[in-house]
C-alpha cells in the first residue's frame, strides 16, 4: 500500500510540473511578437487617394486603396515592402 501512495503522489507531481512546463511554453511564444520591425513602405499613389484599410497574411498586407479612378487592393511584401500585386475589385479577367 506504501508503493502505491509513492506512486500516486509521484505521478501527481509529473501531472504538476508538465502543466506548468505547457503554461511557460505557451507564454513564451506568445510573448515573442512579430520579430523584426517592419521597413518604411510607401505607396505612390495618385493625389486625392485614401487608404481604407490594412490586412496581413502570410508574408504580405493587403492594402484597400480609394482612388479617385476606383478602389483596388495593393499587395506589399512584408519583408521588403515593396508592391507584389493588386486587385481591382470588379475587374473582369478573362479566364484561360
């Protein structure tokens, strides 16, 4: 019977120590941030434009540009901040 309470208390304190291992882990990653801050990016954009807003994914932001020809999305990469596409919404593309 001794055995088995050495062995319980044993395993409750593994049960213990790798919760608080998990919590620290999870802390840790979230606390790393973005990395690197970002490079100046600049937008040539023609007068009377307006950013309406910006989203990032995988690498790049997407950027919806009001401009006084109509509205597009720019795409700048995030590590270069230099434009790697746009969208412009309502557009018809032929498709091949």
């Amino acid at each position: 019977m001794r055995a088995l309470k050495i062995l319980v208390v044993a395993m409750g304190v593994m049960i213990v120590a790798g919760t608080v291992a998990l919590v620290v882990v999870l802390v840790q990653r979230a606390g790393r941030g973005g990395g690197a801050p970002l490079p100046p990016m600049s937008l040539d954009l023609p007068a009377g434009s307006r950013i309406l807003g910006i989203a990032a994914a995988e690498g790049r932001f997407a950027v919806l540009v009001q401009r006084p020809d109509g509205d597009r999305i720019v795409f700048l990469d995030a590590k270069t901040g230099r434009p790697v596409g746009e969208v412009i919404p309502g557009a018809s593309v032929p498709v091949r």
